[in-house]
C-alpha cells in the first residue's frame, strides 16, 4: 500500500473514532476513558492531532507549505488549539457557554479540516 493510501486509512479510520466520540458525548453514552468534558476534549484534541499529522505529511511531500488552503488550514488548527486549550486549563472562552460546546466547536473545526485536506487533494490530482 502506498503512502498515499496508507494516510487516507488512517484518517478515515481516526475520523471514525472521532465521530464516535463525538456521538457519544452528544447523546451522553458512558464511555469507560471519557468521564467529563475535559477528557473527552484531550482524547479528541489528541485524534485530532493525529489525523492532522497526516495532512501535515502530504503538505511536507508536496511542499506546499504555503499554499492558500494550507493557511486556512493552520488557522482553522490555531483555533482549534486555543478552544481545546481553554477546556484543558478549566476555562471557558467568553463566547462559550461550557466545556461541552467547545467540544461541538471543536468537533466542527475538526471537520473543517478535514474537508480542506480533501479538497487541497481534490486540486492536486
């Protein structure tokens, strides 16, 4: 299998943790790792980065480093960053409500990402 085919796997594979993760919290299933939000933040935050480890890999392969979704991409990652890490340190962001909506939020954002890998993908081949 290529390299190619081996990170689209992965992601796919990580994304479908993710969405059950993200199922799980929404409709409030016990779930043995993931006891509260903050947990459920760091056990997303780490996919997250994971899968995000393996778009980064294509952008490196490429060198495309610079590239117009590549930014967005970086921003999008900033944001998810700062929202996860609110959660972390027990804060909560003065446009959120809780713990719980900055998971939705960053589940979104996770999204997004995702959708701009494939995209940038899309345009290259």
């Amino acid at each position: 299998m290529g390299k190619a085919r081996s990170r689209q796997l992965t992601i796919i594979v990580l994304g479908a943790v993710v969405l059950l993760l993200v199922l799980a919290v929404l409709l409030r299933w016990p779930v043995p790792i993931v006891t509260r939000e903050r947990s459920a933040m760091l056990v997303l935050l780490v996919l997250g980065a994971t899968m995000c480890a393996q778009g980064i890999g294509q952008v490196a392969e490429y060198d495309e480093w610079l590239h117009p979704l590549s930014l967005v991409a970086y921003a999008v990652g900033l944001a998810i960053l700062v929202v996860g890490g609110f959660v972390l340190l027990g804060r909560r962001p003065s446009f959120l409500n809780d713990a719980r909506q900055a998971f939705f939020v960053v589940s979104g954002l996770i999204a997004v990402k995702v959708a701009l890998t494939t995209f940038h993908n899309v345009l290259r081949y």
